[in-house]
C-alpha cells in the first residue's frame, strides 16, 4: 500500500505539472521568456518578480509572448500575459500562486485609460474582467494592440467556421 502511495504522489499528469517545480527555472527557458518581454517593452524591474521567474514553467516549448501588463490589482500585485495561444493572468507570492487561463474565445475585448502617470488596464472576458493599474504605458499599449488584433482576427469571416454537415 505505501509503495502505490509513493508512486501516485510522484506521478505527473497534464494538470499537475504546474505544480511540481522546484528550485529556479531551467535558464535557457527563463532566458528566453525575459528576452521575449524586455522586447515587447517590459522594464528591467519585471525581470525580478516573482511571476516573470514562474512563467517558464508554465508556457509550452512552442509558445511566444506578444505582450504583459504587471501591476497591481484589488488583491495585490499581477501580471496579464498575452501569448499567441493564450492569455495568463498571474500572481506568484511566496506559498501563494493564483494562475488564470484564458482561451481568446472568451476575451471580449480591452480597455486602457492614462491618468497622469497612471494607467488602467481592463480585461473584458466572459468570467468576468481582469483589471490592473500599471506605470509601463509603453508595456500596456503593446499588450491592448495584441488583444485587439486577436478579437478583430477572431471576427473576421474567413476565420469563423461553419459547424454545419453537408
């Protein structure tokens, strides 16, 4: 009994192998996450946190990030990753991870508002809206010009499907 106890526990599955890290991320795939966001307009201070340094581990060998949004939200401090897959939303604290997948079949859409040096960022969804408060305007307008592309893409009549049998 104890011996099939031990290998269930060791066992990874799709959904548990989010969860089974530990120690730092390997360097070649952190090495590229942050080269992949210090080119979309991240500044060299999201380098250091703590969602930047968990997102190898949970973005797939051939996926890219198109843009991120970090800042803070009602619970804290998050960040909105956008990749050509999918889009993140994150918040890593030590003992704490709350990480949000979401399909762009259910992005509705984007809204960005600058006041003074302040921006807010809203993420429209069918689960309800993601919003953060951001100093990296630069960051978060690359990040509403990517959503925007994918909603007006998703759109478009060529990319609908008809799921009729002829």
């Amino acid at each position: 009994m104890t011996q099939s106890v031990d290998d269930f526990s060791k066992r990874t599955t799709a959904q548990t192998k989010h969860f089974r890290h530990r120690g730092p991320p390997p360097r070649e795939a952190l090495l590229r996450v942050k080269a992949e966001l210090r080119q979309r307009g991240a500044m060299l201070y999201n380098m250091w946190l703590p969602e930047t340094h968990y997102l190898p581990f949970i973005l797939h060998k051939d996926e890219h990030i198109m843009g991120s949004v970090y800042g803070r939200y009602k619970d804290g401090r998050g960040a909105l990753v956008a990749t050509d897959q999918r889009v993140l939303f994150i918040d890593k604290k030590p003992l704490f991870l709350h990480c949000d997948e979401l399909n762009f079949a259910i992005v509705g859409g984007v809204t960005y508002t600058r006041t003074g040096p302040v921006g807010s960022l809203t993420l429209h969804t069918r689960l309800g809206d993601f919003s953060l408060r951001t100093l990296n305007h630069k960051n978060a307008v690359n990040f509403v010009e990517y959503i925007e592309a994918k909603c007006l893409q998703a759109d478009s009549p060529i990319a609908k499907r008809s799921d009729s049998v002829t």
